[in-house]
C-alpha cells in the first residue's frame, strides 16, 4: 500500500512558505493600521456654501482650497442647487468622517431648520464654522464674517466726510442678487 508523505525537505520548503505569507499578511496589516492612523490625523473638512455661479463664493472657494492645501487639509465642497438643500447637506456632514463643517446659512428661516442638526453635529465633536452671515444660534465654534450693520455706518461716514455739495450719490443693489 502507498502512503503520502511529505518528506523533511519538503516540510521545510513548506513550513518556510508558510511563515512567508504570515509576515507579509503582518506586514500588510501594519501598513494598513499604519495608513488608517495617518489618515485619521489629516483634517477633513466639508464646506457648504452658497452657489459657485456667484463670484464672491468663487473666491471664498478659491481661498478655502489654497489654505486646505498648504494646511494638508482634506477638503470636500457641496454646493446645493436650492437653498432648501442647505438642511439636508448640513445633516449630511453629520454621517461624514470629517473633523469640521464649513457653512453658510444666508437666509435666517433655514437657521431655526438647521439649528436641531447643528447642536448634534457639535454633540458629535465636529466643529462648525459659519461664514458670511451672523449664526442665529449657539450651535457652532466660529463666526467668519463682517459686522454688515458697521460696515454700513462706515460706508455712510464716509459719504458724509467726502461729499461735497452738488455731488450725486446712488447707492443699488447688485442686479445677481
């Protein structure tokens, strides 16, 4: 009767192969866990911003990808084709491995829709920075905008200090807003 059997040269041969494919699986795992670690340490941010066909939000988006870029910053933008997308992109960032949320809210009704996804982003610990328009709550962690009342006061201060009589003064809205 044959009987199969590996011989000492073969069992080496194998043996050896075998601890081969287990340091390169522990390799693997530890460029993985390796790779993971460092991705967890760059900084995601999603922005949420106002429409790209405006050029003011052209050129906030160019400032924002330059910074993201020489900070290392992983950068996701959203752009929502209805300003009643806003709510549903906000509450989206909630479910999304980012670190920070970039947003603005300009029109102040979608501000109380938002607000209840706003306080369980922050609960979350993503930082929620608003831009452009004064936040009306408390759910976020920085302001990034101007004091529209006293740029309008600097604006009449100035008409005032450099009219002289006769002048024409004409003040209009812009025709994309």
């Amino acid at each position: 009767m044959k009987t199969n059997s590996v011989s000492g040269e073969r069992k080496g041969i194998l043996a050896a192969e075998i601890l081969i494919c287990i340091l390169i699986l522990a390799s693997a795992t530890v460029i993985y866990t390796k790779k993971r670690e460092e991705n967890k340490s760059t900084i995601r941010v999603a922005a949420i911003l106002g429409s790209e066909k405006i050029s003011f939000w052209e050129e906030v988006r160019k400032g924002l990808r330059q910074a993201a870029k020489e900070q290392g910053i992983l950068l996701t933008e959203y752009t929502p084709e209805d300003e009643a997308n806003f709510p549903d992109l906000i509450e989206s960032a909630y479910y999304m491995d980012v670190n920070a949320i970039a947003i603005c809210i300009y029109e102040s009704d979608m501000w109380e829709e938002c607000e209840p996804i706003l306080k369980k982003i922050r609960e979350k610990g993503i930082k929620v920075i608003v831009t452009d328009t004064p936040p009306k709550t408390e759910d976020y962690d920085a302001y990034i905008g101007l004091d529209n009342y006293a740029v309008g006061q600097k604006m009449a201060e100035n008409i005032y200090e450099n009219y002289t009589e006769g002048q024409s003064i004409l003040i209009r809205k812009p025709a994309s807003q």
